[in-house]
C-alpha cells in the first residue's frame, strides 16, 4: 500500500467543496445519529402540537378579551412572582456557568433568560400599581430589556458561529438558511 501525502499548497488549492469532502473522509468516527424515521416522526408531532395550538389559541384570545375582567384579585400572587423570579435566577446561573465553561448549550439558557427577562418586564409594568409605574418602566428600559437583547442575541450570534464552524457546512449556504438533516 502506497500511502502519498498532501502538502499544505495541495489543501489550499483545494475548493470548498472538495475540502468537505476530505473531511467526510478522513472522519474516522461515525456520529450517532437518530434513525431518520424517528426524528422525522417527532418533527411531525412538534410541528403539528404547534401548528393545533396556535389555531387553538386564536378563539381563546378571543374569548379571553371578551369575559376577563379589568380588574382581579389573584391567590397565590406572592408565590407566583416568587417561583418566576427563581426560574429567571436558575435560568441566569445556568447562563453564567455554561458561558464560564464555554459550553455548547449556553444557547438554550441564554436565550430562554432573554425571554424570561422580557416577560419580566412586560407583567411589572402592566401589573403596576399607577403610583409605581415609573418604576417599572424605569428598570424595564434601563436594566431588562437590554439584559435580554444581550442574551438574545448573544444566543443567536452563538448558534450562527456553530452552524459555521461545523465542518460539513457549505459556506455558500447563509447560517440563517441552513436546514436540519432530516
């Protein structure tokens, strides 16, 4: 068996195309993928629990707008803020260890912080009291919506560099354009 080496010169003159192709080859390990007829099963669920729950929503906005009354005294409401803003602390310790150990899944809690953070902000101000609007407003503008734009975008600009950075991906194809296998 005659083994022949490339050169650098050799790889460089290579297209992108045949680069990716040198990569399929050279993989010596086989990723474990799931069997296609699995995923494409539980894509259909998710997409079609989805697609039923938007068409559900629809008449229940509806019927919501027209029954609920402008004003309600809530049980629990104490619990209810307290359990939300220990999920947002949660989510934001999961946020700051994953990105100290520059791990791969800080996207998820990053961007599920940035939702959070935006969904703070949107229940202090419309739940405030009129005395205390301005506060609400005030650290909504000042401290929640920028924190969540960072994290959103942080988590986005995270997932497009991993898209990129994967080895099979063809660089003529947008990040934002880039589909599931299967």
């Amino acid at each position: 068996m005659t083994i022949s080496r490339m050169g650098d010169e050799e790889i460089a003159a290579m297209s992108d195309v045949e680069r990716r192709e040198l990569i399929k080859r050279l993989r010596v390990w086989e990723p474990r993928l799931p069997r296609p007829e699995l995923v494409r099963l539980h894509r259909r669920i998710r997409l079609t629990l989805m697609v039923g729950g938007c068409l559900a929503m629809i008449p229940w906005l509806v019927y919501l707008g027209l029954t609920l009354p402008a004003d309600y005294h809530a049980r629990n409401w104490s619990l209810t803020w307290i359990g939300f803003d220990v999920l947002l602390v949660l989510m934001m310790a999961a946020t700051a260890y994953l990105g100290w150990r520059r791990h791969v899944m800080l996207v998820l809690p990053a961007f599920g912080t940035g939702l959070l953070l935006l969904v703070d902000a949107w229940f202090d101000i419309v739940t405030a009291a009129p005395e205390d609007l301005w506060v609400s407003v005030t650290t909504a503008v000042v401290a929640e919506i920028p924190l969540a734009l960072l994290q959103i975008s942080g988590a986005i600009l995270l997932l497009r560099f991993l898209v990129q950075a994967h080895p099979l991906h063809d660089p003529a194809v947008s990040p934002w354009k880039a589909t599931l296998p299967f």
